[in-house]
C-alpha cells in the first residue's frame, strides 16, 4: 500500500515539476519577470515527464504509466496559468 502512495506522490510531484519549468520557459508566464531559457525549461519538463512515468512504471506497468504521467502533465499544464493569477510575483499593482 505505502509504496503505491509513493509511487503516485512522487509520479504526481515529477508532473507537476515538468509543467512549472514548462510554463515558466514560455514567454507569456506571469509569475517571472523574464521567462527561464526556453531550451533549459524543455529539457527540464522532459527530464520531468520521464521521471514521472518512470515513478508510476513500478506502480502500475508500462503504457499506463507513460498515459497516467501525460494526464498528469496536461492536468497541471492546464491548471497552473489559473493558479498563477493575472499577477507577477513582487510587481506593482496599479489601482
């Protein structure tokens, strides 16, 4: 049982890793000043999905990790410009 939890927890943590340095490598990101290098951000959420699917392998087997992990990764893809709000972290507000 535990070592399931585990495996999802860390599989979940990987996809939403991936998806942050994703976001944060596209130039319309809010949470930045200047967005991260476009080149390092897609190697990192790459790096990020494989771990992700890798963590859910030992969970669950193969094609259903690779499936669960880019679920995993549109989800928080999805998610995080919402989450990230109209603002930028540490920029003036304007009323």
């Amino acid at each position: 049982m535990l070592p399931n939890l585990l495996g999802w927890a860390s599989a979940a943590l990987l996809a939403l890793a991936a998806s942050t340095a994703f976001y944060l490598g596209c130039a319309e990101q809010r949470l930045l000043s200047r967005p991260l290098s476009p080149s390092i951000a897609t190697a990192a959420a790459l790096i990020g999905v494989a771990g992700s699917a890798l963590a859910l392998t030992v969970v669950a087997g193969g094609l259903v990790s690779v499936f669960a992990a880019l679920t995993l990764f549109m989800l928080c893809c999805t998610a995080l410009p919402f989450v990230a709000g109209p603002r930028r972290i540490g920029a003036r507000v304007d009323e």
